[in-house]
C-alpha cells in the first residue's frame, strides 16, 4: 500500500469520504419481506469462531442480502475458561497470575486493576511509589495494547506493513517489561499492597531512551497509513454507533470515546494517581472505524506525556506496604524473623482475609473499563467474583455497526472495537 500524502491530507477529505459512503439501507417491510423467504433472497455465513478476522474464538452469524448485512449476531463462550469461578476457589494472591490471561495483550494493567480492587476490599493503600509504578506500567501496557489495535486494524484490511511496524515497537516495550518483572507477555507483577520489586535506574534509563525515539515512529505510522486513500476509504464511514447507543449498551473505551462521549475513569473517578497528571480525553465525533482508529492513535501520545511525567515526578520509597497479616512480607524478613515467617505461611496457605461486605473497583483499561466485584464472607478467598470485562460489553455494539454494512467491512469493525477474547470468555 502507497502513501498519498499530496491528495488526501485533510480532514474535510476524509469527512468527504464519509458522506460518500454507499450504505444500503433497508425498511422494516425490506427485512420482513427477507425473513419470510430467506432461501430465496438471502444467506446466512458464519464468520468464525476459527477465524484470523474475528480476533480469537468468536463466532459471528451474518445473514446477508447480497453483500450487505441485514442481521448479525456475535457468540461469544467457545473457550470456557471459568475465571470468576475459579478465582471462589483460591486466595486472593493465587489469582494474580490469571489475570494475566484475561487482556492478553495488556497484563500489567489487569495485574494492577485486580490487586487495586483486593487493596480496596482488604481496606489497605499501596505506598506512594507503588501507585505511581502500577500508573507507569498501566500508561506503558495501554500503549503496548493500542499498537496492536493500530496494527491489527490495517492487517484485517490488508495493510500488512503497519502491523510489523507495530509489533517491532512491542518487542522494544516487552524488552523493557523484562527489566521490569523478569518477564515479557505473562507478567504478574502488581502485589496485594504494591508491586512485586522496584524498578532500577538502569530500567528507567532503557524506558527514557525508547521515549525519546519513538514519537519519531509515531509519524512514520501515520505518513504510512492515516493519509491514504485506500486506507481512509476502508475505514470512514464504516461501523457508525452513535454516542446514545453506546452509552445504553454500555461501551467504554476507545469505542464511546469514538462517538464523541468524553467518559474515561482515569479523569471521571481517579484512582492510584491519575488525579495528579495531565493529559486530555481524546474524542472522535463521528463513530465510525475511522474515529475509533483515531482515538487509539492519539491515546497513545497522551500516554507518552504522562510517562513522561511520571519519571519526573517519581517519589523514593518502599514499593510494598507493611503489613505482613494482609500483605506478603519481604522475603529477607520471612528468612530472618519468625513472626514474619508465621504470616508468610498463614497468607500463602490461607489468604488474606476482607471483612465480609461488597466492593467494586473499575479502572480505565486499554479497551475500556474493566472492573472486580468482590463479595467477601471474611475468608481468605472471595465468596463470589464478577469481572466487567470491557471486550465483553463492547462486542454488543457489533450488531449495531454491522447492520447495513457490507460484509468486506465487518472484518474492519471487528478490528476497531479491539476485542480479546481471553478477556470476553472470562
């Protein structure tokens, strides 16, 4: 794919392109009329779930007239995997290493999001440095997960380059993620009460130089792609919600930002220490794959401005809090002191322990908002656990987007909502 920069530069272009766009668009007598001789006037395919295009295991039942989409259902449930179930059945630090496999494409976030709700349901408060290392490898997993979304997005429409370009400045990131933690995709990082370990200059230092050179790639993305024709034909005008849908199906994320809404928890309920940065909501008004695109693309340089401001800003200090009844202890003092030894034991063998009582814990995830519902019967295990996984709430918004579209472009809407199904199949 070519770049044209010289003809399609501007906004009033692309906005041309929309309106351009051929949507056929069907009565309620057209669609009663098709369902009551679908042999005759219209097919039903099925799109997944083994399908590249749907982003794991979903399904998605297209009944067409033609090419056009007059009717599609997502199905989600073909990997089973019972993560609220299995978290009743283990402690609140065995289930760390689970939600690494929900968003797989952002597991620090999940690390931090989930020990955040049991800091919460415990009542306890991680250090100062621990919030502002569990920001920093929030803002860093958002732009990991955006860079794929980018890139997926144009592979879905062949636009193969982008996506190498992409998941080159993953690996430089995952590289950094294994200073960090010790590991690259499977992370575990974040601690009931604080992180794992602290991050050394030498880490910081590799994280500063990444910084200064990849807004340079950052233009090289959008020279390539956010100025070609065929590209921009691809994705305006294609998959409009509008922002009222959204907010009753309940979308967040890129998505409801992509339809004009400014709703982002990072800003609208702060936690950890959001409240003491600034960057901007960003907000697309037209709703369709363009705008969502768009939002991701932009998010991520208001992520770089907060890491930015972090590193700056970062205070010294412990990274765990100190209080080996709820909170794992160091392990020098599990090896030197028998009351710590005592509280290793009892919190690996039977969990902390929450006063019985409710507690829900949202925060802004890549993808939108993810959230823990914890109810605790005062036992070292939650009693029950709901996760609100955005990939789930967002996909109820792909029969709206779909429905008049034409096939072609379902792979492309699939692709702007950003779906993980390891996250949806919770």
């Amino acid at each position: 794919m070519t770049t044209n920069v010289s003809t399609f530069s501007s906004v009033d272009q692309v906005n041309r392109i929309r309106q351009n766009k051929i949507i056929k668009e069907l009565t309620d007598k057209d669609v009663s009329l098709l369902l009551e001789d679908p042999l005759e006037n219209d097919m039903v395919l099925n799109m997944g779930p083994q399908h590249p295009a749907t982003h794991g295991v979903l399904r998605v039942l297209l009944r067409l007239d033609g090419e056009t989409v007059i009717k599609c259902v997502p199905e989600l449930g073909y990997l089973h995997r019972g993560y609220e179930k299995l978290a009743e059945n283990m402690t609140f630090h065995e289930f760390i290493p689970h939600t690494d496999r929900m968003d797989y494409l952002s597991p620090l976030a999940n690390n931090v999001a989930y020990t955040l709700a049991v800091d919460n349901s415990l009542g306890i408060e991680a250090p100062p440095r621990a919030q502002w290392i569990r920001t920093l490898v929030c803002e860093l997993a958002r732009i990991s997960s955006h860079l794929m979304a980018l890139g997926s997005t144009a592979l879905d429409i062949g636009a193969l380059t982008l996506f190498l370009w992409t998941f080159t400045e993953r690996e430089n990131l995952y590289d950094i993620f294994e200073l960090i933690c010790g590991a690259r995709f499977t992370t575990s990082y974040s601690r009931i009460g604080g992180v794992a370990n602290d991050i050394d200059e030498a880490t910081f230092a590799k994280l500063k130089k990444w910084l200064s050179e990849f807004p340079a790639k950052m233009i090289k993305f959008d020279k390539l792609v956010a100025r070609n024709r065929i590209f921009i034909d691809r994705l305006a005008g294609v998959g409009v919600i509008d922002g009222d849908t959204c907010i009753k199906l309940g979308l967040t994320g890129p998505v409801i930002r992509g339809s004009g809404i400014a709703r982002d928890l990072r800003r609208d309920n702060p936690y950890l220490i959001y409240d003491q940065l600034d960057f901007d909501v960003i907000t697309e008004p037209y709703g369709d794959v363009w705008s969502r695109y768009m939002v991701r693309y932009k998010e991520i340089n208001e992520s770089l401005k907060m890491v930015h401001q972090i590193l700056d800003k970062m205070p010294q200090g412990e990274v765990r809090l100190n209080k080996p009844q709820m909170v794992l202890p160091k392990k020098q003092e599990v090896y030197t002191k028998m009351e710590d030894l005592i509280n290793d034991f009892m919190l690996i063998n039977f969990g902390a322990s929450p006063e019985p009582g409710e507690t829900y814990t949202a925060v802004e995830g890549s993808k939108g908002e993810l959230g823990f519902f914890i109810v605790s019967d005062g036992t070292g295990h939650p009693w029950k656990m709901k996760i609100r996984s955005s990939s789930t709430a967002n996909l109820q918004g792909l029969s709206y987007m779909a429905e008049g579209s034409m096939i072609a472009d379902v792979v492309a809407i699939i692709g702007s909502i950003d779906p993980i199904m390891g996250e949806a199949d919770k």
